[in-house]
C-alpha cells in the first residue's frame, strides 16, 4: 500500500515528524488531531486522512499517542537505519551541508567529501578531510555509500552523477540547477535554490 | 485569474523558466509541446494545461516561441523587477546563500548581511559587509528591503522575523527549521533541508 502514496502526503509526513519530535522534548505524551491541526496549520481531516494512508495510528477521541506516532512516521520515513552520505564539491554550500548532516540528530552520517580542487585536498570540514574526487572509486569499494550529495556547478554534475551511477550509488541529493537524467531505479532528490527564491517572487506579486 | 493557481502549478512555472532560459542561450527560437515535454519529464497536456492557466502562449501545432514564453513565465513569477535581500545569520549557509543569490543571473540583489557575531562584523561576504543585527532598524530607514533570508538557528529565528515583520518586511525566504507564524498579508518561503532529506530516505525504502 505504501508504494502508492502520492508525493504530497510524502512532503507533509517530515513535518509532522518535526512537530512530533518537538512535542516529545517538550514531554507531551498524547495529542487530539485538533491540536496537532491547529499547531501545523494543517485540518484535522487532512491529518487523519495522510495517516490512514499508512493504517492510521489513533484513536477516535483519544488522539494520538505521541511517542508511538514519532516513532511509527520516523519507520515510515526510512528513519530507522543509518544512511551514509558523500558529498561532492566542497564549496560554500557544499561545507554548510556537510556540517548540516553530522549535526541534524537524523541518522544520516556524512563520511566522505570530495571535489576537484587540489587546494582543499585535507582540508577539514564538519570534521572530514577533503578528498580529490578521483579518489572516489576506491572509496566507495571500502564505504557503503548511500546517497550522493551534489553541491557543484551546473556543468559538472551531470559526468560526476554518471560515474556515480556506474559504481553504484543509487541516492541523490542534488543542489546543482539541473535536473539529473538517471535511470529509474535511481532516486533524486532536488534542492532548487531559485526555483524556490522564484516561488517566493510569485507569490510576493499583488501584495 | 492569476490569484487562483495551485501551488503545485507554480511549482513547476521556475522549472519552465529554466528550461526555456536554456533553449534561448542555445539559440532554439520555437519549441513543440511535446518537445518541451519529453525535456521536462511532464507530459504535453500538463504543460499545455498550466499555461492555459495563464492564458495559453501556443498555437495548435505550432509550438511555443521560447522568448515570448521565457518573458511572459518571468513576468508571472514577478521577475520584471529587481527585488532587494537582506540576510540573517551569517554562518555556512548564510555565506552560500549570499554568494548564490548575487551570483545568479536572477533579479534578486542582496543589500544586506547582518549577524549577532561580533567577530563577523565588517566581514566581507559575497561582495558586501556583514553589520550587526542591532543595525538593521536604520538599514530598513534607508533601503528597501523586499525579502529577508532567514539563515538563523531554529531558536533565533522566530523572534528575528517578529522583528522584522513590525519593521515592514513582508517576505522572508526561510532556511531554520522551524515553520515560522507570520500575519497572513506575509510571504514565507520555506527551504527544511531536514524535510528534504527525508523525503529523499522515504523515497529509497524498499529499492
């Protein structure tokens, strides 16, 4: 059945795990649909509605137990085991995600950088020396590799997501401003910078 | 007409605009539908479907003509005017959202950096200075600041765009983990690195 679900549940249920996670340092121990509605700006419908679709985890009037739900979403989410991450092109960007991942309390676990320039070879960022990108093929015989993190320049990502590709990996996380062509059992995720800083543009026009 | 569109619509709008802004520096003058189509990885009557939206820029079986459209998407999405940044939170992320934002080819134009860090004061980043955040209520007196970057902790951020929102600004592009509370005639953007993350770990389950 979870193989169905449409993308638009898919984006809320992480905000729902955040709200959850936030409810449980805060010790709250149940909620109605009705509160966790009103704190996501999100009907209490819409909410029962994104939970059936995996079985629903309450009860009518008794809400939802915040622990069990916390728990059954992160499931859901592919939260329950540790995903190793690469990262390709250490500039700005590239540092402030690499520092992003080890310090989100998400089992994601950065454990390589790569990029082309000799003169950040060694360089330590988010705790991880800089390797050169040619380096990647033996790294990834010694290191599961999950997901690739692509923060380069438009005309680079392309040739470095085919070579990945070709030595297996199977995960993208891709900031570059281009949309990667890879084969179907290949998993992308984008992060488009100005497509979301145009979103905002539209939707400043007539106010 | 235009009030009426469907964020999911408006989603793919910054995408068309790329992608025609591609065609034109490769010098393509005319685009069919199903051209365009196979490009974009949607199908014919989708694309067909949104810019009717907008009034329809095509004729039966005679294509786009990719200038008009690129100008006519770029005034949708409210690109006619150059629009002034300021930023909050000069870390990693902030730096590389500074640089992006001046070094795209959009009109976006970052005026201001401002940080809580003593020590970044003066700093050069992106071309232009880092001030004190306490700086911001006399920057506002003098520039116009259309969107603010919130590139802040979680914590930091929620009381920052209070601030903010009673000094006038009306657009906050927001990087911190936290979905922030605005008044409604406010535009908030949101870039959750963590939501994205684990919509990409949902999306690998079960390959």
């Amino acid at each position: 059945m979870e193989n169905n679900i449409s993308q638009a549940v898919i984006r809320r249920m992480p905000r729902y795990y955040r709200y959850l996670g936030e409810l449980l340092e805060n010790g709250v121990e149940r909620i109605s649909s009705k509160e966790l509605s009103e704190r996501m700006q999100v009907t209490a419908s819409q909410i029962r509605q994104d939970l059936n679709n995996f079985g629903g985890f309450g009860q009518q009037g008794y809400g939802y137990n915040v622990e069990f739900l916390y728990e059954e979403i992160g499931r859901i989410l592919g939260l329950t085991k540790v995903h190793n991450v690469a990262l390709f092109g250490v500039g700005n960007l590239g540092a402030a995600i690499a520092n992003y991942v080890n310090f989100e309390k998400l089992p994601f676990r950065m454990i390589g950088l790569f990029d082309v320039d000799q003169k950040k070879k060694d360089r330590i960022v988010g705790g991880i020396p800089v390797m050169m990108i040619d380096e990647f093929e033996d790294f990834i015989k010694e290191h599961r590799v999950d997901i690739a993190v692509l923060t380069l320049p438009k005309d680079a990502a392309m040739p470095v997501a085919e070579r990945l590709v070709s030595l297996g990996v199977r995960a993208f996380w891709n900031f570059a401003h281009v949309d990667l062509m890879v084969p179907d059992d290949v998993v992308v995720e984008n992060v488009h910078l100005s497509d979301s800083l145009m979103q905002l543009s539209y939707n400043m026009t007539g106010r």
